[in-house]
C-alpha cells in the first residue's frame, strides 16, 4: 500500500495549519508505528482511486492530518479547520468548506465499507478500521506486538482481555467500544487479566471527545453505570471514575438540549 513520507515535525507544522494544536503536541511524540500508519492512511485519502471518484485529491497536508486524527485520536472527528489558514483567506472559502467536510465523512466511511466482509467470522480490525496495521516493527514492545496480532483476530473471538488491551490503548475505539458496551450490558464487572471491572474501567477512562461525537454509546454507558454503586461494592478507584463519567455526560446532555432548542 502506498505512503506518505513524513516526520514528526513536518507533520506537526501541518496539523497547527489547520488549527489542531493540541494534536500537534501528540504528534511529537509519536511512535513509528504510529507515523507509518499516518502516512498510509494519509496516502489513501488523498491519491487512492476512492478520494478520485469522492471529488479528487485533498492534497498532502489535510490527508496527513486527517489521517492524524484517526490513527492519534481514533474520534473520527472533523479537521478543526478543513483549510488551512493561508487557503482560508481566499474569497471562495466559504463556498467550499462545507464539500471538504462530506468529502472527508464519505471517504472514511467508504473506506470502512469497502473492506468490511460480507462474512462476520472473518471481519477483523484491519479490515473494518483500514488501513491494515501489517506485521510489529522487529523491535516491538510485547504491547505493540499484541496489538497488532490482535488487528488480525477476528472480532466475533475477541475475549473481554483483548476489548480491554485494545481500548486502553485507544485503538479502533468506533468499532471496539460498542463492543465493549455489549459485554458490560449483563455484567458491568467482568473482568479481563486483572480485577473485576477492568473492562469497565478501560471505557470509562476514553477521552471525552469519543463520547461527545458518539451519543448512543454516552447515553448506553450512563445505562450501565447509573446505580453501579448501590448494586455492588465498588473499588473507589472505579467509583471515583463512574463519577466523573456521570457528572460529564450530565453536562453533554445539557449542551445537546440546549443546542436543539436554538
């Protein structure tokens, strides 16, 4: 698969052009790993035959920092700013923005469908979250490497440990988290490697952003967690989390109201 070649600095000057500062710091701090899979996804949305039939190539620096948020992120969110502020002063901005933003939407998305198999035994993470990762670098942490063997596993084998390993380390958390949620349903303590609860645990610690973009999976968890406490004897670390998560997701259910009711 094709890649875009670049480092850790050039990358960082490109997403701080379309405003995304705070991931410019992330960027920094990449892994190899990580900047290999930018530059092949970032190769996909701007020259693949896909982006060609969606409306032409994007152009290198918007491909590698949408390609940032998926791979750094894994929100699936929109670019802060589509343009970046040089493009921005152009008069025909405006009329553009709103196709760049649909074209992003569809890409991704047609991306995801184009490689998902018909047959759900063998729908893995590199088929349905593409790129595929391919094989850990040689000098691999056993973190990494078991990351990637699990990019290959089928999801319908995945194992309440492989859930935990993956949404930890915030991979594919669009696939992955729904999942989770469906183990938590008939038992919110069910435990992976470690303790009862430390899947549980794993969702709750997921940034805030995945859930303001994902309402159904914020408003299933609330199900799961609301009366947790006086159910079961909590760890007060995992109580301590369960509170935080209730007190945000309170405050994203009002800014959602209050936002339908402008």
């Amino acid at each position: 698969m094709a890649k875009l070649g670049v480092s850790r600095e050039v990358l960082v000057g490109m997403l701080r052009q379309h405003g995304e500062d705070d991931l410019a710091e992330r960027a920094l701090s990449s892994s190899d790993d990580d900047l290999a899979r930018i530059g092949t996804l970032g190769a996909y949305y701007a020259f693949s035959e896909d982006a060609m039939e969606l409306g032409g190539s994007m152009g290198g620096t918007r491909a590698l920092s949408l390609a940032s948020i998926d791979v750094l992120e894994n929100t699936g969110r929109d670019l802060r700013w589509n343009r970046t502020e040089w493009e921005r002063e152009g008069s025909s901005f405006d009329r553009f923005a709103e196709g760049d933003v649909v074209m992003d939407r569809e890409l991704r998305r047609h991306a995801a469908e184009q490689q998902i198999p018909a047959d759900e035994s063998k729908r893995t993470l590199d088929t349905v979250d593409p790129p595929a990762w391919g094989p850990a670098p040689p000098d691999a942490t056993l973190l990494i490497k078991r990351c990637h063997e699990l990019r290959t596993k089928p999801l319908i084998d995945f194992t309440v440990e492989d859930l935990r390993i993956m949404i930890e380390q915030r991979v594919a958390l669009n696939r992955l988290v729904p999942l989770a949620l469906k183990r938590l349903k008939p038992d919110p303590l069910v435990q992976g490697d470690y303790y009862p609860g430390d899947l549980l645990a794993s969702v709750l610690r997921v940034d805030t952003v995945f859930w303001e973009r994902s309402p159904d999976s914020d408003v299933s968890l609330r199900n799961v967690t609301e009366d947790l406490d006086e159910r079961f004897k909590l760890e007060a670390g995992l109580r301590e989390l369960i509170e935080t998560f209730l007190r945000d997701h309170s405050a994203r259910r009002r800014t959602f109201r209050n936002g339908l009711s402008r």
